[in-house]
C-alpha cells in the first residue's frame, strides 16, 4: 500500500477542542473506532504504547505527534490529521521530555513492515519549511487532505 492511500478526507479534523493529549486518543479513538478502522483495544492500546514509547517529534518548523498503536488493533490502514485548538503536552520520542504539541497525526499501521518508512516519511516532510509553511495555512479538511497526497 501507498502511504498516499492512507489518507482520507473524512480522517481530518483542523479544530479539535481537547484539554490533553489522552482526551484527543479518546476522541479520536471513538471516531476511529465508529467509522470501522480500528476495534475495542485500539485506545487502551495507542495509550499504553505512548506510555512505553512516546511519538512527539520537535523538528526544525513544527512540533507534531505521531500516535500509533500495534498492528493488532488496526482494522484498516489510515492517517488521521488533526489540529488541536490548544497545545496539549506529550512527550518526545527517544528521551521521553515534555513537549507541546497542537498537530497529532494518528497512524493506523497494519503492516509493521510500514513503520519505520511511515515515520521517515512524516520526518521528510516536516523538515521541508515550504510543506510546513503551506500546512500551517490550510484552513480546510480537504486542503490538508489534498496537500498531503500530493505531497507524501
């Protein structure tokens, strides 16, 4: 599978209202779980797997999570971008120190195989300033979805 074929364009909310980084698992949890691409143990799953290992990434233009769960509790492969309201803290991955974050983009991974090129390619782009600067202005869910397919 293509990473492009990972997105979609009902998988974008630009203006999530959360307190936390858990309420936006639970939320986007349900959502997923609803819309049939995740079963019962995906949210106790992405959280006990930020716990172990943490998924916030500081690059050079923008601070962005990049919540997973296991293979086992995705039902179908998707990238949900969402861009929260306020900063919620989170904690970065490698040396688990805080971090603030408004963009998580929850990847729904059912081939382990995809992983690590699944976060290189995330990395590539948020290191690109002209990909961030133009991520940063989209105001709707079918820009953002847009941009990313051409873009990933």
């Amino acid at each position: 599978m293509e990473y492009k074929e990972m997105f979609h364009p009902d998988l974008v909310d630009l203006s999530l209202k959360v307190s936390s980084e858990e309420e936006a698992f639970e939320v986007i949890g349900g959502r997923l779980k609803e819309l049939g691409y995740v079963n019962d143990g995906y949210l106790s799953g992405i959280k006990e797997r930020e716990k172990s290992f943490p998924t916030g990434l500081i690059t050079q233009y923008l601070n962005i999570g990049l919540p997973h769960s296991n293979t086992e509790f995705v039902e179908k492969a998707f990238i949900y971008i969402v861009r929260l309201e306020e900063e919620v803290t989170c904690y970065q991955m490698g040396d688990s120190r805080e971090m603030l974050v408004k963009n998580l983009f929850f990847l729904g991974i059912k081939d382990g195989k995809n992983q690590v090129g699944l976060l290189q390619a995330f990395m590539d782009l948020f290191m690109n300033e002209e990909f961030v600067q133009k991520y940063k202005s989209v105001e709707t869910p079918e820009q953002a979805y847009q941009l990313f397919v051409d873009n990933i």
